[in-house]
C-alpha cells in the first residue's frame, strides 16, 4: 500500500504544479506527519520534490522535471487514454483513473492541448441507456473474487425463467453487446457456464473457499455463439410502413432496405427465433408487419390480441 501511495503522489505531482500536504493526506486518509515521511521516501529516490513556503505554498517537484517517455508515442499514449475513458464509461475504477493520470504526467506540456484533442476525439459509451448503478456492486465483488480465486454463491434464473441456487468459480468477466457475464465454472453442472450478472441474486463471496484456476478447455467459446449458427435460424420478411422507414433504417441499417412499389420498406433477416426475437418484433408496434414465414406471423398475431385484450377498456378496474 505504501508503494502505491508513493507512485499515486509522484503521478499527482507531475500532472498539477503544488498540492498542499493536507489535500495528499485527506485523499489517501493518512496523517499529514505521514505524507512527509512519504515525500522523504521520494526525495531519498532521487525524484526532486521541493517545499514552497508562504500562505499560496505546497508540495512540487522541482521545475522541469519529467519522467522518461521514449516507450511509447504521443499517438499510442492517446489511444491507451481513449480506450480507457471508454471502458470506464461501464466499468470505471480507481486504477483506471490513476493510469490516466499516468499518462497524462508523462505528456510534454507542448503537446498538452494537441493530446487533450485526441483523447477526446471518439468516445465509446459501454453503459446502459438507464445506468448501471444496480451492477456495479456485482461487479466489484465478482472482479474480487476472481483476484482471490473465491468461489461465489448466487440464485440464478435462466432465461426460460427456471431458478436455482448455484455456487461458481468465476473466472472472466465480460461485456458482450451491454450486457455483463462472468464465465465461471459451476460446480453444480461441473462446467463452465456463462451467467448474465443481470439474472443473478444474492451474490456473495463464500468465505473461505478458494480454487485454483482451470484452464479453459480449447474448444470452449469464451461466448457462446451457437444459436446463430444457420441451423438454428429462422430467415423473416418484415414489412415497414412508408412513414416509418427511419425506425427500419435504425434498427436494421440503411443498406438492408428494399423499397416497395406502394412505398412500403421491406427488409429481410434471419435471427435465432426464441422469446427475444418475439419481443423484438413487437417492440416495432404498429410500424412493422411480419410477411414470413408464416408461423412467425401467426405467432405474433397472437401475441398481439393477448396484448390488446390486457388493455381493452371493457377490462380495465
């Protein structure tokens, strides 16, 4: 801990003038009497900080000091930045910030403005529409536990809505289309399986219990992509209405569109059909209409009068 405080504060250092010794004390909750032991430890490393008096003083290094930066180029360092500030937008932690921080130290201030640039250039934003506040603890105790190789306890509910309480090796975390897994080897099925952290409750770390890690089996997928093989897809015309050719151009991509005589937009897919594909469909309302297959069709036919009949004012209390 106390190496990470020294390389925290020296990263501090080179990214702001002066820093009073009180603020370096609130921010890693030490003494004050210990941030100066600290600052000795740096000095007697050869890395000059001095101490500037008066009401205005502080803590700095010494006037041009820099650390070394022939590893990488301006250009790579930016990249690094950009990917980061992507990756924090759903998983953010203290490390990612501090790394920043590093690297942003190691920036001649010449090339400061120009860096800030394209750093900012492109933004990957991971997180959810409605935040992912509710997952972060998941998170944070699943990244723990596959630190400490702990193994981890949950109730979980598949996607065909059946419960089961399991306990799990975590092994990776991962984020695949917003949404977070964790690949785990479950000790009740005894394989690895992949949990979607938004099913799972009651997650706890099982104290005391660790593993050792397994090594994946090298035909095991890290996701599993096998309902989108050919043979478990089902190929679907739908038809949008002239007036809601921007949804089908959202939802489907400008170049899947073919255009109707009568102005209508069609487009045409295969997709895994199961209750994701269904919901799909109908989340398009009255702006699409299913033309094949016909058991499709008829599928959401039905689906449709259960829906209107849930709304229908005869019903309504």
């Amino acid at each position: 801990m106390k190496l990470e405080r020294l390389l925290s504060i020296i990263i501090l250092l080179l990214n702001r003038r002066m820093m009073q010794a009180k603020e370096l004390a609130e921010r890693f909750e030490v003494s004050v009497r210990t941030i100066y032991r600290d600052i000795e430890a740096i000095n007697a490393a050869g890395i000059p900080i001095v101490t500037f008096q008066g009401m205005n003083g502080g803590i700095g290094l010494a006037e041009g000091y820099r650390l070394d930066r022939n590893i990488m180029t301006n250009d790579e360092l930016a990249a690094i930045v950009t990917a980061l500030r992507s990756i924090s937008t759903s998983y953010g932690n203290e490390q990612h910030r501090q790394l920043m921080e590093k690297i942003n130290s190691v920036v001649p201030p010449a090339y400061s403005e120009e860096f800030q640039q394209k750093t900012n250039r492109v933004l990957v934003d991971l997180s959810p529409w409605d935040g992912n506040e509710r997952l972060q603890p998941k998170l944070q105790l699943l990244k723990e536990a596959v630190d400490r190789s702990m193994i981890v306890t949950f109730s979980y509910t598949n996607a065909q809505g059946e419960a089961s309480h399991r306990w799990a090796e975590p092994h990776t975390l991962i984020l695949k289309g917003r949404q977070w897994y964790v690949q785990a080897y479950c000790l009740k099925k005894e394989q690895f399986r992949l949990f979607k952290l938004k099913r799972m409750k009651e997650l706890e770390l099982a104290e005391g219990k660790t593993f050792v890690r397994r090594e994946m089996p090298a035909q095991e997928p890290v996701i599993n992509n096998s309902r989108y093989e050919p043979s478990g897809m089902t190929e679907f015309v739908l038809r949008f209405h002239a007036d809601s050719r921007y949804l089908a151009e959202e939802c489907f991509g400008v170049e899947e569109l073919q255009a109707c005589d009568d102005g209508s937009w069609r487009v045409r897919k295969a997709y895994p059909e199961d209750e994701w594909l269904y919901s799909y469909i109908l989340s398009l309302g009255h702006h699409a209409e299913v033309l094949e297959p016909p058991h499709l069709r008829e599928i959401i036919a039905k689906r449709a009068e259960q829906i209107m009949k849930i709304y229908r004012s005869d019903q309504a209390t």
